[in-house]
C-alpha cells in the first residue's frame, strides 16, 4: 500500500476488507504483519512482512546509496562536514534509539548533538532557511532497513512517528538477499497484483532501470500477451481471461495503490487526469465503479463526506455511491483526512 500519506493506508485497507482502524493499527504496531518502509522510487509503503527483505534489496538499498551521495556532497558544498560526519552521526544516532527502544526525531536530535548539525538551504532564494541534519540522518538509516516507522504521535493521519531499530520490530532484522534475486521477486509480486501490465508499467512503478527489469522478467518465466498491440506480461499460468466479478463501488483514498499502480492509465481514468491529478502525477480521491474511475470525493472540515461523479453512472449505481459514502463517513468518524498533495476536484469539494 502506499504510505507517503497515511491516510491512504487505512482508508486502501478500508475499501478491500471488513478491518477496523483498531484491527489495522494492531497489524501495523503489534502483530507487525506489515512494514512501514522506504521503497520503491524512494516513496513511503506498506508491505507484508515477508517482503520486506525483497523491497530492501531491490530498491532501499540504491535508495541509500543514492541519498548518501546527495547528503555528502550538500555537507561539502555548505563546508560544514562530510561524508564521514554522516556515518558517525548514524552511529551514534542508532546507539541513541537503542537506548531508548523507541524515540522521536526530536528526542534523538536532543540525545544526539551531532544531529543537530545546521546547514544553510537555498541561500538567497525567497524560501532559503537553515535545518539540522536529523531528518537525513533518520531517512538514511532507515533506507538501510536499521530503523523503522513505529506508532505516530496522534491519529492515523499523522505523520510524525515514533522510531525503533529495525532489530527489535522484525526478530532477526532485514532478511539479506542478492538484489537480482530481490528484483524478480518484486517484478512477481507486481505481475500477480497488478498484471497485465508493460514494460513502462513496470519500470515507473518499481523505479528500475530496463535492463534489470527485462532480467526479472525472464527469471520468472513471464509469459507476453498482447494488450491492443502493445506488449504486455503476465506470470506463467495466467494467460487466460478471468471471469467479471461482481458489481462494485470503491471510494479510494489519494494516492491509492490501484489508482498509481500503472504508468498509463487511459484504460480506467478515461478523461479525468486534469481533476482528478495534481501537477506532480500524484492522484486524488476517487469513487469506482466496477473497475473504472467515474468521480472524486473529498471530507470537508466539518467532517461530511462528498463527492461528484464525472460519468452518468445510472440511478441504481448513483444510490449505491451515495450509501457507500455513507459508510466510509461512518468508518472514518470523528478523524479529518486531509490529502498530502491537493488535487483540483478535492479542493474544490472540501470548499
């Protein structure tokens, strides 16, 4: 699922299962069936317990590698440390959060002086502002898999969270796997959600490069189909058209992971993108049906839920998104989700 906003974890959870917030919560923090981690294109996501060492190898791991460099090379450029400031600003920052089991960003940066490093951004720029290195050094710790996203500090639409070291969240750490082993077990996993899908498909989402890609695909046998004279791939086994299900309506959550699980999306978006994308590709709340987006919805601030269909659906299906909106009130309560990245149409309705 993705998590860059964490709202859409739980409202995502929502629209496919009977699970409460407190039964979602509990997976995440207790059970810890799911991980909160950096992953793919180095965005926030939800993943089974049993992936994780298959996201870490595939993707976290350059993650690190790639942020380090840009970390380094900022430190430098400021005159204000290097990259061996940053590995001993790790160090110590882990020993911290050892010591505690489990902390803050702000309770480690007051533990830790070294995070409280200042560097100066942007200078000479309207936006130019002065901030310590605590946030990198957090992220880079946990791209490496050696800390994790615990509880956040107030309602499951926070983002600030608690940290703890990866060690004492997954018994035994981050399984080690190598990355191409890693790449076609992600490849895999992303044929039997989201396939058929293309070779664009899957480097956008997965954040690879061709080559690798190509590689994952032939390590596990995946099979070509023709999607309307285009090359498309599902895994072995899975060539044969499947029968309709039954009717449905969804309102999903913004950045849901249906919504950005292909790189083209003409074939469930039809001519929506303009209201119901913002300007960096990120998607906004949207009412289903039946396997296409007809509407977006938005909770405005006294709490109601609204929406607007942007295709004539019929009566019958019009009732049933309205009794779904319904439902997804009732489920979210007393919480205001407010989207990370604001969309044209869900501005417009939480106005």
């Amino acid at each position: 699922m993705h998590a860059t906003d964490p709202s859409s974890v739980f409202l995502g959870i929502r629209a496919r299962s009977d699970l409460t917030v407190a039964d979602i919560e509990r997976e995440l923090y207790e059970e810890r069936s799911v991980i909160r981690m950096l992953g793919m294109r180095r965005t926030m996501f939800v993943v089974p317990a049993d992936l994780v060492g298959v996201v870490q190898a595939a993707c976290a791991d350059a993650v690190a590698i790639q942020q380090r460099r840009t970390y380094t090379k900022l430190l430098t450029e400021a005159g204000v440390g290097d990259g061996a400031l940053l590995a001993r600003a790790e160090k110590a920052t882990l020993r911290a959060l050892e010591a505690r089991g489990s902390a803050t960003g702000a309770q480690l940066s007051a533990d830790e002086p070294l995070l409280r490093t200042t560097i100066s951004m942007n200078e000479g720029k309207a936006y130019a502002a002065k901030q310590n290195i605590t946030t990198w050094v957090l992220l880079l710790l946990a791209a490496q898999g050696r800390i994790v996203r615990g509880r956040p500090r107030g309602s499951w639409t926070s983002t600030q969270y608690h940290w703890s070291p990866m060690s004492s969240w997954l018994p035994g750490g981050v399984t080690k796997m190598p990355a191409e082993v890693a790449r076609a077990e992600l490849v895999r996993a992303w044929l039997a959600a989201y396939g058929p899908g293309t070779l664009a498909d899957l480097k956008w989402w997965t954040g690879l490069n061709v080559a690798p890609i190509k590689q994952a695909l032939a390590a596990v046998g995946a099979v070509e189909v023709d999607l309307d004279g285009e090359v498309g791939y599902v895994l072995p086994g899975d060539e044969e058209p499947v029968p309709p299900p039954k009717p449905w309506i969804a309102f999903l959550p913004a950045l849901d992971s249906t919504a950005m699980g292909w790189q083209r999306r003409d074939w469930y978006l039809g001519e929506h993108k303009a209201r119901l994308f913002d300007r960096s590709g990120n998607i906004g709340p949207t009412v289903w049906s039946d396997g296409r987006i007809v509407g977006g919805w938005s909770q405005r601030p006294n709490g109601e839920i609204v929406y607007r269909l942007l295709d004539d659906v019929g009566k019958a299906k019009a009732a049933q998104v309205e009794a779904e909106a319904g439902r997804l009130s009732e489920w979210i309560g007393k919480v205001r989700v407010t989207p990370r990245f604001r969309t044209p149409l869900e501005k417009e309705l939480a106005a």
